[in-house]
C-alpha cells in the first residue's frame, strides 16, 4: 500500500510563490514576522521540528490570497 506524503502549504503554492511578496502577507494578515510565515509554509520551525498551519492560520492565509487577488484584478481592470 502507497503512503500518500502531506504536501507542504509551499509545495501546493509553488506556481505563485515567487510572485509574491511573502513578508507583507506576514505582517499584513497574521501581524507576524516574515520568518515566522517562512517557516509555517516550509512545514518546519527554526529547530527543525515540524510545524503546519492551523485550520484559523489556514482560513486567514486563504482570505489573504483571495484579499490580493482582488486588488490585483482591481488594479489590471484600471489600465
């Protein structure tokens, strides 16, 4: 029987992480440092333990996402 691995939160936005500006997404929703998002999406803290997401932390990185992806779309529809 297969053993299906848990994908890190960065392994399932690798299309866009480049694209975005991580420490703001930090400081902006979650008032925390850009190590702090670091980590949380890498799935391991700075000791090498490992870390994830809350179902809460999960639900504001997502309305974050959906918060920029508006802007976006706001500031392409003005050209």
């Amino acid at each position: 029987m297969e053993t299906k691995q848990k994908l890190t939160m960065q392994q399932l936005m690798w299309d866009i992480i480049v694209d975005i500006k991580w420490a703001s997404i930090s400081t902006k929703y979650f008032g925390k440092s850009r190590s702090w998002l670091s980590q949380k999406m890498n799935g391991k803290d700075g000791n090498g333990s490992e870390v994830e997401f809350s179902e809460n932390e999960k639900e504001t990185l997502r309305n974050g996402l959906y918060d920029l992806a508006k802007r976006i779309t706001n500031c392409a529809d003005k050209i």
